[in-house]
C-alpha cells in the first residue's frame, strides 16, 4: 500500500465556511472573498489536471508527466505524479512525486510570524528536519504557477513517500506511534538553531519575544483584548520560563503526517517520513506543551490572530487563508480563556463590528 499520509481517492477537505450557528457570521459569509476561502478558491482557478507551469519544469528535467492524480484540496492544493521518463536527480530516479500548490498565507496554528507561508519556507523546514536526522520527503524542485484571480502561487515537487499509513485508515499501533513520535522530536530538539540563518521560517528567540510581537498585532480599537495580554506578558516578565534554545517544531505531528511502515516479516513499525511542513518555526518547543505561561501564550496567538484578521477584512486586504478554519481557531481558543478568566468572549462578527467602529488599523503583514 502507498500513501502520502492523504486518502487515495480525490479529496475535497477544505469546507464552505465555519459552523453557522451564529446567523451574522452567515450573513457576514458572502462578503468574505474567494482567496480567504482558498481551498474553494484553488478548485475555482486551478483544474484538477496539473498546472502547466509545473509540466514544464519537469519536461526541463527531462521528466515526462505519464499520470496526474488529484489527491486533495484543504489549504493547499496536492497531486500525484508519475513520471515516465523518470525525474533524476543526483543519481536518484523518482517515477512518481507529490506536487504541492502552496495556497494559504497564513495557516490555522497557534505559533506564525509575519512572513508568509511558500514554497520557500516549506523547502528551509525540510532542509532543517533532514539537518536533524529526521527523515522527510526530498523537496526535488520548487516554481510558480499562474492561478486566475489568485496570481501567482508557489509550488513544490517532493518526493513520494512509500508507506503503510493511510490518513484516518491505517497507523502504527498506538504505543509503537507513540515512540517514534518521541524519537523525532527528540532528534529536532538536540538541534538548538539560536544562531542560524532560518529565514523565511517564523523565529522567535524566547517566549517574551514572540508576546511582544502578537502584541503589535492587536488592534488599536481592542482594549479589551490588549489589557489583559499585556497583563498576561507582565506575569512572564515577571516569572520568565527557564530558557531554551530555539528549535525546529512542527506543530502537526499526527497520525496522518508521521509515516510509518511495518517491518516485513515483524510486528515492528518504523518511520518512513514526517511529512507536512507548512506550520513549522523555530521557537520555544514547550510552545506544543500544556505547561503553563506556554498554553495559555497559545491561546491568546489564536485570539489574536483573529482579531487582527477582523482588522483586515473590514480593510479589505485578507491574506490567502481558510478563514473558517481561523474564525474556529479564534472562537475556541477565546471561550478557553473566558473559562480561564483572561477575557471576555466575544464573536468574530462582533469583532468586525467593533474594527468598523474603530477604524483602520494595521496594513497586513503578510
């Protein structure tokens, strides 16, 4: 069985929009444009057959596309290539390969920063895993393709991983996951990356330097979100966290992105890939704990990020992003906080409402 850590059937994942229970954000969702519903915006302005821009960079590697299968659309766009002649590349023959259309700007995890998400970022991520002695897909070409009212979009040829992980269908038993998991993330933690050039990857030095940053994402008009996280960065100020190094995470090590295979002939599994880099930095990696400030720091990113995503939707200038997914994000993260007493609740569409009271804020970052 083979399997990029995906479905092996075509797969649309990305949804219309968010849980509509709240009938202002329905009412608000027709405004919304088409590249902030990317994964609709990618079906839209990219067939499922492969872009041209891409069949040409591989007939420039002497790589001849025979099959194109369109494996899944979410925030990105994601297919399945075989080639015939192979793509060769230091000494290596690859007859098939992943090809990623890099949608979305801005993902839906907690830690970003303000470069956008691309091909580039991708490419420095696996560049850094490898580094580490965690084996992922080798990124074997990158380019850009023209996508109608999206312009021009990065994308990505990796290789094709072999394994016996289907997403949501078959992994590794629980506790043979389990260590394998570990083995990773212990080989990207004994890399501390405090004086290495990681750029465009999002880096922040410590905790407090990533909290000072969301900070000036906090729009001008939102007292209520900006006082009590400037409390909350007091407290860190305060009672700072021992510090350690900046490394490489990943934000998204599940059973769909950590590849593992059964040994033949044994009940052993091992790794194959960790696969998926779009959500990684370098940081704090008890960012990914439930230790405390670290846990809570996570939820006001969320919360944050949503704020300053209502700033720009009443600016008119949204990043390339699913933003059902990040009006979810923001609505459970900001009710966790409620129940933590750091803030009142408050809906995204009343969030809008107060950025048009406010006024312009923040030209985007991203």
């Amino acid at each position: 069985m083979s399997s990029t850590g995906s479905s092996n059937s075509d797969d649309r994942e990305s949804s219309d929009g968010p849980d509509f229970s709240d009938p202002e954000l329905q009412a608000l969702w027709g405004e919304v444009p088409l590249h902030a519903k990317i994964g609709n915006a990618l079906d839209e302005c990219i067939p499922s057959s492969l872009p041209p821009e891409v069949t040409s960079l591989l007939t420039a590697h002497e790589a001849g596309v025979s099959k194109v299968k369109h494996l899944k659309t979410s925030f990105h766009k994601t297919y399945l290539v075989h080639l015939a002649p192979p793509l060769v590349q230091q000494g290596t023959s690859y007859s098939c390969v992943i090809v990623q259309i890099v949608g979305s700007a801005m993902g839906d995890k907690a830690i970003f920063g303000p470069v956008p998400l691309s091909g580039a970022t991708i490419t420095k991520a696996s560049e850094l895993a490898s580094l580490a002695g965690v084996r992922v897909p080798k990124i074997l070409a990158t380019g850009q393709c023209e996508a109608k009212e999206l312009g021009s979009l990065d994308f990505v040829v990796e290789e094709f991983i072999d394994t016996h992980t289907v997403e949501d269908e078959v992994r590794a038993p629980r506790a043979q996951w389990n260590q394998i998991e570990k083995a990773v993330r212990e080989k990207l933690n004994s890399m501390p990356l405090a004086d290495v050039d990681v750029h465009p990857l999002p880096q922040f030095s410590t905790l407090l330097a990533y909290l000072q940053w969301l900070l000036t994402l906090v729009p001008a008009w939102d007292d209520d979100l900006r006082n009590p996280f400037v409390t909350f960065i007091e407290g860190a100020v305060e009672s700072p966290p021992a510090l350690l190094p900046p490394q490489l995470i990943h934000q998204d090590i599940n059973g769909g992105n950590l590849l593992c295979s059964k040994k033949s002939g044994t009940e052993e599994w091992c790794l194959d890939a960790l696969i998926d880099w779009e959500s990684a930095a370098v940081m704090d990696p008890r960012l990914l704990s439930d230790k405390e400030p670290f846990r809570t720091a996570c939820k006001f990113a969320k919360v944050i990020k949503g704020a300053y995503l209502a700033d720009l939707f009443v600016q008119g200038c949204l990043p390339r992003c699913e933003l059902g997914e990040l009006i979810e994000g923001y609505s459970e993260a900001s009710q966790s906080l409620e129940r933590g007493s750091w803030i009142k609740h408050e809906t995204w569409t009343s969030k809008v409402a107060r950025a048009k009271a406010g006024g312009k804020g923040k030209k985007p970052q991203t």
